[in-house]
C-alpha cells in the first residue's frame, strides 16, 4: 500500500489489514476458511484486509494463531496497530466537520517522532495564531460555510497545537519561502501577530524554524507543500499533501520522493539564526 486517499479507512486500520493479508496470502489461505476459522463470513474478513472494520484484539489474536504468527515482535508490531486502530482522543470529535481522512493528521501528528513540514505559501497549520488560522480558512473555502462551522475548523488547528507542549512532543523542522514574509493574511494586524508568534516559536528547543530567500533558484519543493512525518516501529513513514479533492497519503518506500525533496529544500534553507533575523527584519518593516 502506497498512496492512500480519502475519505475513506483510518490508515492504521489500512495497515493492520495489509499486514493480515500478507500474512493470509503467504499461507496460500482463502477468505473462506479464515472467515470459517473466526465464525465469519468471507466479506467480513475482506473487510478487516480493506481496513473498513476495525478489527477486535481477539480475532487478531486468533488470526496470528491461525497464521502462525509465532516471532514475539511480529506478534507486538500487530498488536499495537490493533491497539492505536481503537484509539480515541480529542479529534474525533471533530469528525463530522472533516470526515475519517482528515482526523488521521491529528493522529499522525501525536504519533510522529519528527514532522518535516514545507510550505510555500502560508504558514504552516501547527504554528498558526488563531486569527491568522481564521483568516486563512475563511479565504481558502467557497463561501457557503457558517461562521460557526469556521470557527470549529478553527478550533481544530487550535486543538492541534496541544502537541507542541506535549510530554513526548515531535522534534519539528518546517522550511518556508521567505515570500511568507511578505505575504499580508487576514490584514496587518494579524499578519504582524503572526510573526511575533513564529519568532517566539523559533526559539523552542523542539521546533526549527527556517526560510528559502526570494533570490534563490528553483528547487524539488516547486511543486508544492507537503508534510513528511517520522513514526516509530512498526510505522511506516508517511507524506501528507492536501489537495482540494482531500488528504493523499503516501507511505514508504514511494515515501523516499519526499525525503529527497527534502533535503534539496534544507539544501536551499537559510540557518535558523539567519531566518529569525529575516523575521525579525520584517517586523521592524511592519511597524
């Protein structure tokens, strides 16, 4: 499984299904008798294999017996996807405002070790202050959506930050274009808020911050932002791109594309200390 698009599974759900119907396949076992063999039906454990149900920790466990699942890690790697499969937390009460694509960033996000995170145009979501977030979202929709369904969309990427200062907070490296800078969201205001607020970001131990200049060449990153998320075992590692048709994710090995483009962009990237002058500069602009 490469790329994954929404709406649609949870991608742990996805990954535990691949993983039992490797598992099944190589045993040259059919759907029939391992449906048989946990007193379902053969569309239902399709079903699990698609990821569409969740599967229970007990047909798991009864389907790495069947399989004969016996190395002890390999037994713990299924585990714990069944495990996080389950999971709850605060996002999915946000569920009926993006759908089952979307609550898999959050996700992502509390789960990653590293996030690299490229934008070229606007300021990356996890380190957005709340009226710039709510200028961006009401720019980027169509029109028809209430003040109070933005203001929960808001809430969201608000809610979202909460990993920032988490006990085991990602170490996060976002590269922007300098452009960034310069570009007014929401009105001055709010725009100059916005860079205060990445220059005290910037100085986080876990966070780096750092920017393209204007000046320089083309570079892989040209074609667009995308967020590129380290997870531990038994993960794989993930790039997110949002797109108007939704959320693709693509896992390894078609994940690599993006660890390259990411290291043309650090290539390409100012130090950290030289961006935080940049932002600093623009403020002084500002006033």
């Amino acid at each position: 499984m490469a790329i994954i698009t929404g709406p649609g599974p949870s991608l742990r759900s996805q990954w535990l299904g691949e993983k039992l119907r490797e598992l099944r396949m190589a045993k040259k076992m059919s759907l029939r008798v391992a449906g048989e063999y946990l007193q379902r039906d053969a569309s239902t454990v399709s079903r699990y294999e698609n990821g569409e149900y969740p599967l229970r920790k007990a047909d798991l466990s009864a389907l790495m017996t069947l399989y004969d699942v016996s190395d002890s890690q390999q037994r713990a790697d299924l585990e714990q996807i069944c495990e996080d499969a389950w999971q709850r937390d605060w996002w999915d009460s946000h569920r009926d405002d993006f759908g089952k694509d979307f609550v898999n960033v959050p996700w992502l996000e509390s789960r990653a070790t590293r996030i690299l995170a490229y934008q070229h145009f606007l300021v990356y979501g996890l380190f957005q202050t709340r009226e710039y977030a709510t200028s961006v979202i009401t720019e980027l929709r169509f029109g028809t959506e209430s003040a109070n369904q933005i203001a929960r969309w808001t809430d969201l990427r608000i809610d979202r930050q909460q990993i920032l200062t988490a006990k085991k907070a990602p170490l996060i490296e976002a590269i922007f274009e300098a452009s960034i800078l310069r570009r007014i969201t929401g009105s001055l205001e709010v725009s100059r808020a916005q860079l205060k607020h990445l220059l005290e970001l910037s100085e986080r131990e876990n966070l780096t911050i750092r920017f393209i200049p204007e000046e320089s060449g083309p570079h892989k990153g040209s074609e667009g932002t995308f967020t590129l998320y380290e997870l531990p075992e038994p993960y794989p590692a993930v790039a997110h791109v949002e797109t108007r048709a939704g959320g693709l994710y693509v896992e390894e090995p078609r994940a690599s594309i993006f660890e390259a483009v990411w290291q043309d962009l650090d290539r390409a990237a100012l130090p950290a200390e030289r961006s935080r002058d940049l932002i600093a500069d623009r403020l002084k602009e500002m006033e």
